[in-house]
C-alpha cells in the first residue's frame, strides 16, 4: 500500500495510457475471440479474412462504422442523445484503475506497483464508478424519444440493479476474510487460498450477477431482437454506437478483472508455477485467469437460450439474494466460532459443505412446492370439452388440450379387417388426455 | 502524488476519446438528408406518437428501484460490519445478524405481498 500515491508524474501518464490501450486492445480482440470461438462452436469458421486469423476483424468493423452516417433523430433529445455515449463508456475505463495486474516491480529504476493505484475503498470504488455507467444506458433509451430504445433502456436498468445487489452481497464475505476493501490487499489475503475455493457460494453467486450486469447471453433481455429490435441504443449509429459496444465489452473485461482480483488470486500464480511469484510474472496469471473467465462469457452465449423477463427477475431476486443473506450469516458465524474456541479444518468444511447442501435442497423444495401449486392451479380449471374441426377457418391446426378427435370414417376401411381393429375405435368418452389424442392419432394413421 | 491522481487521469483519457469519438462521427460520415431516416424506428412502420416527457411505463419498474434501495442500504452498513469484523467480536456477529434478520423479514412480507413477481 506504501507505494501507491508515489509515482511520478510521467509513471502515471505510463500506466494511465497502458490501461485505456489495454482495455481498447482488449475489447476489439474480445469481439474476434468471440466470433471465432462462437463460430466454431457452431461448426462454422467465423471471421478469418481480415489480417492473420482475422484478428483485424474487429477493427475494420470499427473503421466501417466511423464511416457511416450519424443519425441523430428529429425526436431524440439532442443534448443528451450527444451525451450518453460518453456517459457510457467513460466509467468503464475508470473502473480498470484499481485492478492489479501484478505486484512491485521496477520501470527504469522506479519501484512501482503493477497497479495504476489503489485506494482503501478500491471495492467501493468500483461498484461506484460502474453503477454511473446505468446512467448512459436510461438517458440513451430516453433521449432518442422513441419506443423501443426507452424500454430496452428500462429492462436494463431494472436488470443491472437487480443483480447489483446480489453482485454486492457476494462480496460481503469476501470482505470478512480479508478485512479490507483495498483490491491489492484482497490479492494479498488470497496467499493461502483463493477465495473462490473458501467460499464457492459468493463465488457462483458472484459469476451469475456478473453475467446479469454486463446484460450478455442468456440474460441479454435489454437487446432481445426479436422483442425490442436493439434495446436502448436503437436509434444510434455510426461512432456513437460504436462507444456502447466499446462500453460493453470493456464492462465484460471489468467484471472478469475484478472476479480475478476477489475470487481467484488475482496476479498469483497456480498449482504448477507456484514459485513464479515475482514481479512480471504477474501480468501473465493474471491474463490467463482474466481469458478463462472471458471464454465463460462466449461459452454461455454459445450454449444458453435467453431466459424470459420474469424468470431472470425472480431468479436475481428470489435465489441468488437469499442465498447470499444466509451465506453471509453462515460465514461470520463460523468464523466468530472459529476464533473464539478454534475449529478444525475438516469441521468447517463439513459445515460449509452442509449448508451448501441445504441451500440447494431449499431452493429444490421452493421451485417444486411452487410448481405443484401453480398446478393445482391449472388443475381446478375445467376444461371445457369441445368437438375439434381440424380444418377451422380452412387451415390445418392441431387440437388443443379438452379438445376431442373426431373418429374417421371411410379411411379405416382400407385394408384393415373389422375385426382386428383394435386400435381405430372411438376413443373412450370423457377421456382427453393428450397422450392417448396422439396415439389414436398414430394409429388413424398407420 | 496523491492516490486519487492518476484515477483523474484515466478519466481524463477516456473523456477525451470519448468527445473525440462523438465529435469525429459527424464529419468522418456521409451527411444525406433523408426525412424517413431521422424518424423514430419501429421497424418501417409510421412510429407511434409519444406523449410529451416520453409517456407511461410499467410500475413494477418504480418497485424494482425501491426495492434496490433497500438492499443497497443494507450493503452500505455490511461492508463496513465485514471489514472491521474481526475487532467486533460476538457484539458484531449479534448486531449485524439481527439487523439481517430485520431485512429479511421485510423480505419476506415484499415476497408474500407479491412485490417480486413479474406479471
């Protein structure tokens, strides 16, 4: 902590640049990485023309877009229209400053750390600074004065509030063990163990809200095509868009930087190269970690649909809020209980395993007590019995449940002998379950 | 330097880019008067009129927001519980499980009256 605050003047314009660089670099290649690896996911190729592998891809693109038209819509508010870009994306480089990509090293003979600076709320710091980034997102939807940027700017809103809380409380316990909100100390804490294996609740719950506030695949409800065309930033082109897209995926490298820094050790390194501890051995633990968890990222849009609006919100704030409450509880407890009468390692394992357990049987119980009502439910309704008309207003439909088959007559004839007509009588009167509608039907055909 | 130094001068890099970018798209692009261009997209069809101050939208949003307040005060008065833990001692652990527990009631009653259900 002693050398942050001590740089000169030129090491920190250094770091500085490096930081937005990285986070430029970091974004175009992301979007390559993530073609790429979507695509072969997909057994396609993905982009692989321009410059080796592609790689230039991204910023062709970059080029394109600056070269198209700057719409700014007779509805739009102009001001902030103009504004919400830079509201956007600004935040999103700030958070970076006090991520640690390694420990103290030397640069031209200056002592420093590999950290554009630290602060003693640097964790706070970060949730600030990234909470301002919503601010671009509802003014963009605003300001354009149209209907589907405002409401996709709603949607992403709500949607990053709601998983700002459950972000915030899985950091609660990382904070009991480290004793410190400073993101290098949090590194420091982690010698031992990481805390992403101390404490895997905060750690998943950590992971889904990181994918809720970023609004990436399966929860990218703000940009769901097919309900509100681009969400909130419809109505903008050319550099303009191209901030928010900028401001996305920097926000995607952000979550994972900071993930790394909480749950994963940071810049130390893991099991095989434990002695490579030093200096600029850092920045390459670091990156590994911060790619692994990227490729999360492309391997959820490549393997998840997207979920529905009430499912996402109860899923923020029916599972991974209580979930942490308790967590929390559990942590501080066994914690005072271990320094107060000294527990063994197996018994805090055992217990945290236990209430691991119980957490997931609780939510089990909860899901299927909720499902059997919502039955019973759909049970006591009576469904009214109705004769089906297969071609109803001339076009071929399928019958809906209650609804009964008529028997064919004259097809059965062919070729079927009276008597071993077994499976082409009328079905039984009052039955309608669906199963048997379709195995009459099979057998009608057959 | 002070630690808060070099954020400002992050920020200030990314605001220059930022003005830059914003600026730079009016001249770097074609500029063509197109009257259906700068109207409202709906998908092709004529938008529809919006009320002046950008009209009505669902309540359960206003009740998303209130009830992140809440939650969000409840971190602020964590995070300090948590980092000075281990001076508190049981008094803490008592304290800060009791103020859970009043929460958590208040939970309970938005979770009963149907506060967190969407639709």
């Amino acid at each position: 902590m002693e050398l942050f605050g001590r740089d000169v003047w030129w090491m920190v314009l250094l770091k500085a640049v490096v930081v937005f660089v990285f986070l430029v670099v970091m974004t175009l290649f992301t979007i390559w990485f993530e073609r790429r690896v979507v695509g072969r996911m997909q057994h396609r190729i993905g982009p692989n023309r321009v410059g080796p592998f592609g790689l230039l891809q991204s910023l062709a693109d970059g080029v394109k877009l600056a070269l198209k038209e700057d719409i700014v819509p007779v509805a739009a508010d102009k001001i902030v229209f103009f504004l919400a870009p830079i509201l956007s994306v600004v935040p999103a480089f700030m958070v970076l400053a006090v991520i640690p990509f390694g420990g103290e090293v030397s640069i031209f003979g200056h002592h420093t750390m590999l950290q554009l600076t630290d602060l003693p709320v640097g964790v706070l710091y970060v949730l600030a600074v990234a909470s301002v980034g919503v601010y671009g997102i509802v003014l963009a939807g605003w300001s354009s004065g149209s209907t589907y940027p405002l409401l996709g700017a709603l949607r992403s809103s709500a949607q990053v509030i709601s998983y700002e809380v459950a972000m915030g409380l899985s950091f609660v316990a990382v904070f009991l063990y480290s004793g410190s909100l400073s993101t290098s100390q949090i590194v420091g804490a982690q010698k031992s163990i990481w805390f992403a294996v101390a404490l895997p609740i905060s750690f998943l719950v950590y992971l889904v809200a990181m994918v809720g506030e970023t609004n990436r695949a399966p929860f990218d409800l703000p940009e769901a095509e097919s309900e509100l065309v681009g969400g909130f930033h419809t109505e903008y082109s050319s550099l303009k868009f191209a901030l928010f897209f900028l401001a996305e995926y920097i926000n995607m490298v952000n979550v994972s930087a900071l993930a790394t820094t909480m749950f994963l050790g940071g810049y130390r390194p893991f099991w095989p190269f434990s002695q490579l501890d030093t200096g600029w051995w850092g920045p390459l633990w670091f990156m590994i970690k911060l790619m692994a968890l990227l490729f999360v990222f492309v391997w959820l849009r490549g393997t998840l649909p997207r979920l529905r609006y009430d499912q996402f919100m109860k899923l923020g704030w029916k599972l991974l809020i209580p979930v942490s409450l308790v967590w929390i509880a559990f942590v501080a407890v066994i914690r005072t209980v271990n320094s107060q009468y000294g527990l063994s390692r197996s018994t805090i394992v055992a217990g945290g395993l236990s209430i691991a357990g119980l957490l997931i049987i609780a939510s089990f119980v909860a899901e299927a007590t909720a499902r059997r009502k919502e039955r019973a439910a759909e049970g006591g309704e009576v469904v009214e019995e109705t004769e089906f008309d297969p071609f109803a207003g001339g076009h071929p439909v399928p019958p809906m449940p209650g609804q009964r088959l008529p028997v064919p007559v004259g097809v059965l004839a062919l070729g079927a002998a009276p008597d071993g007509a077994t499976g082409l009588s009328s079905p039984p009167g009052g039955d309608t379950d669906p199963d048997d509608v379709r195995a009459d039907q099979e057998d009608t055909r057959a | 330097m002070n630690i808060w130094a070099p954020i400002l001068v992050l920020g200030g890099i990314a605001l220059a880019f930022a003005l830059v970018s914003v600026v730079a798209g009016s001249f770097t692009g074609p500029r063509r008067y197109n009257r259906a261009r700068l109207d409202s997209y709906e998908c092709g069809i004529e938008p529809t009129p919006q009320p002046a101050g950008g009209g009505r939208f669902p309540i359960k949003y206003y009740v998303t927001a209130m009830l992140f307040i809440v939650f969000d005060i409840e971190i602020v008065f964590l995070y300090p519980w948590a980092v000075t833990f281990d001076a508190l001692k049981i008094f803490g652990l008592v304290e800060m499980l009791l103020f859970i527990a009043t929460v958590f009631i208040a939970y309970t009653y938005v979770w009963r009256r149907g506060g967190l259900d969407w639709d």
